[in-house]
C-alpha cells in the first residue's frame, strides 16, 4: 500500500480496547460529555479493529487447508480469496500502524469463541444476543469448521463497514478521511464477496449502509478481547449492556430482555417507556416495548442493527440502554426474505 498520509507525533495519545476487570477508560465522565475524539483516536480505534480481523483470518486459515474448504463445499477459489483479505486486513494493520507512529495501539490477546456465535438462519432463530458479533446466531465456535468461519467473517466485515462509516464524521483532516475511506471500500468489498459468491445471499443490504458509533461498535468487539499490552493508552468509551431478542423474524412478535439499569443513557422519554430502535441504512425505526414484547418491522432486510432506547426519537449514546444486536435478514434477488 503506497498511499501516504502524516504520522503522528508524540504528542497524540492513541488508544486500544480493553474488556472485562482490565477495561481502561480515558474518563469515568458520562458517554456524552466524556474528552473530545481527535483523529488519532479515530486512527487508533481503526486499528483495534483491524488487530481483531487480523488475527481472525490468520487463526482459520492457520487450522483450515484447501480441502477443508473444498468439503466444505465452497468454490475451488474460495481460499485462495480469503488469503487475499487476510493480506489485505495484515495490511490496513501495518497501513495505520506507520501512520500512528509509537502512538498506535498494539495488538492484545483475543478469544474469539468468547461470545462468538455461528449461523442459524432467521426463521429458525430462538435466541438474539448482545454483546456479540453475529447477533442472530446460537453458541458456536467460530473455528469449528468453515462455513462457521465463513458465517462470521460475513458479519465481521459487515461490522467493519459499519464501523468505518460510522467514525468518518469525526475525522477532520482530509488526508485521514481519504485513507480511512480506501480502507473502507475495501471492507465493503469484501463483505459483498463473502455474501454473494460464498453465501449465495444479498451482497448489500440496501442503497445505504448503517453508520455505527464508537460505543455501539465497542459493544459489539469487546468481549473478544482477553488482554492487552500495559503500555496501550485508554480507549475513551464504554460498552452498553447486553439486549436479548427472542425468536426474531420480520413481522413477527418477538419477546425483548435487557438490564436497563446498567445503562448509560442520560435522555428519557416523558412516557418513561422503552423501545427497539432498528438501523437499517441512514433509517432508524423506533417500536414501543409492551408487556416486553415488539412487532419486528416486516420490512427490514439485510444486515440490521437493534438497540433498546429511552426515546422514541432518538437513538444515541445519550439514549441507548442496551445493544446492539446484530440481525441478519437474508434476501433474494427479487427482494423476498430467504427461507
């Protein structure tokens, strides 16, 4: 990779993700009022990302030869294209890591059977859970065969676009915001290619892709990391309690768990109610929790995200109570749900 943006100097703090009893957070200060994300946080939160992915495609590809991917099924080219985004993941890793400096954050020790789950389609989902990264999926090691691997390198990716798009509002210089955007071009590719040539499934959800916040992606990733070197700085964000959807399917009426009272939403609606925020694309579609049950939109499709709110208008950091969820309504290509 031969695009060149400024390195940092030794004045930016840069950042990683910690979990669990090792979690560091730059400030105990609520989500909305916590320090001011500069563009190194955003460069160095890529990266904890890309350490993740990384280390995901290195694992499987280091346990699954050729032929596993031949029983398995798959194409003749299939692995041969997956070592191709393992070096291109290895290189976004390396890409922002001179960027950064000594100020980028190093990898960490990851499990990534730790809340992993593997693929159930829609219509025969009982459990949705999170923090986790295939939302819709049962208990699974993810390494436990191919197409496990293939199910949750799909959501990875799709999560790794989210993420992209999500961060590029704090971006201010244009050389970062360009590098940030070949990487996220790339993502997307991938995930379209892991969709629809592995997959045989829609290779997009929609005309628009879901942006994520920092917080929201940190849910979602944090469990898979066990530790980190002592020397990375704090990540300033924390991740939301754990949302839990049973038997999710578009128009259907589904029961909704969560421990609100672990919470970091700070704004309230005035009825005291809660509800289900669906993000599909730029849209988000609020649903009143009753006697803990919803109506899940009939129209949702593709990759879509849950989060429990405090507000029927808005869902952010300031409202979010618990999730996201990552749910994954396949469709065909004349736009029907596949059962």
């Amino acid at each position: 990779m031969h695009f060149k943006i400024p390195s940092f100097t030794s004045s930016v703090v840069g950042i990683v993700v910690v979990v669990a009893a090792t979690v560091q957070v730059a400030s105990s200060a609520p989500l909305g009022t916590r320090q001011t994300i500069d563009d190194a946080t955003v460069l160095n939160y890529a990266l904890t990302l890309e350490h993740i992915e990384n280390a995901f495609y290195s694992g499987a590809l280091a346990k699954f030869d050729a032929q596993a991917f031949l029983q398995a099924g798959l194409p003749s080219d299939a692995r041969g294209r997956f070592e191709q985004i393992a070096a291109h993941e290895k290189a976004h890793v390396d890409f922002l890591t001179s960027a950064l400096g000594n100020k980028a954050t190093k990898a960490c020790v990851y499990d990534l059977n730790l809340n992993i789950y593997a693929v159930i389609p829609w219509h025969e989902t009982n459990i949705i859970s999170a923090p986790l990264l295939p939302g819709y999926f049962a208990a699974r090691d993810p390494y436990t065969d191919v197409n496990s691997f293939v199910a949750l390198s799909k959501l990875f990716e799709g999560v790794g676009v989210s993420a992209y798009t999500g961060a590029a509002q704090l971006i201010t210089n244009k050389a970062y915001l360009t590098a940030a955007a070949s990487v996220l071009s790339t993502e997307a590719r991938h995930a379209s290619w892991v969709a629809s040539a592995i997959g045989k499934v829609n290779p997009w959800s929609g005309p628009l892709d879901v942006p994520l916040s920092l917080n929201e992606v940190f849910s979602l990733v944090a469990p898979s990391i066990v530790s980190c070197p002592s020397t990375n700085p704090a990540l300033p964000v924390k991740a939301f309690p754990a949302l839990t959807l049973n038997k999710v399917a578009p128009g259907k009426k589904m029961s909704v768990h969560h421990d609100h009272h672990h919470g970091h939403a700070t704004q309230k609606d005035a009825s005291g109610s809660t509800f289900i925020a669906f993000l599909s694309g730029l849209d988000t579609t609020f649903v009143p929790i009753e006697d803990g049950h919803i109506v899940v939109p009939e129209w949702l499709r593709g990759q879509v995200y849950a989060v429990a709110t405090s507000s029927a208008t808005e869902a952010s950091d300031a409202t979010i109570l618990a999730g996201p969820a990552v749910l994954q309504f396949d469709f065909g290509a004349d736009g029907e749900l596949i059962e």
